[in-house]
C-alpha cells in the first residue's frame, strides 16, 4: 500500500513537490558527485534545512518559507 499525498484525480495538487525536486536538482544534484547514496541523503536532508530556513525566495517577499509563515501566523 503506498499512501498518496494529493487528493484523487487533482494532479495539480504535485506541482509544488515537483517545483522544489527540480529546483534541488538543479541548485544541489547537478552540481556535485555523490559517491554513495548515504552521501547524496545528507546532501539533500541540509538543502531541505537550508530551502525552508535560508533560502530566501522573491515571491514570498524576499523571506524564507520559514520567515513567511511565522509572519503569516
């Protein structure tokens, strides 16, 4: 049984999950070479760190996603 995150037959709802995995790709994987899977899981366990706390992104008004929520609350 494999859970799904998106609701049934709204395929819109992957687009932010894509979003992000292409933007990792391209600031993060293609950039570097991974050795080994456990090198390439920490790798992306800090980008996930630093795109919620320290990347700042133009159409959350200059604010990590982190800074735009607790402004939000």
């Amino acid at each position: 049984l494999t859970h799904s995150m998106s609701r049934v037959g709204r395929c819109i709802d992957n687009g932010p999950m894509e979003s992000f995995w292409g933007t990792l790709k391209s600031e993060k994987y293609y950039l570097h070479k991974y050795e080994t899977f456990e090198e390439l899981s920490k790798d992306i366990d800090h980008y996930i760190y630093f795109y919620n706390n320290e990347r700042y992104q133009e159409k959350l008004n200059g604010l990590s996603p982190v800074e735009y929520r607790s402004k939000a609350a």
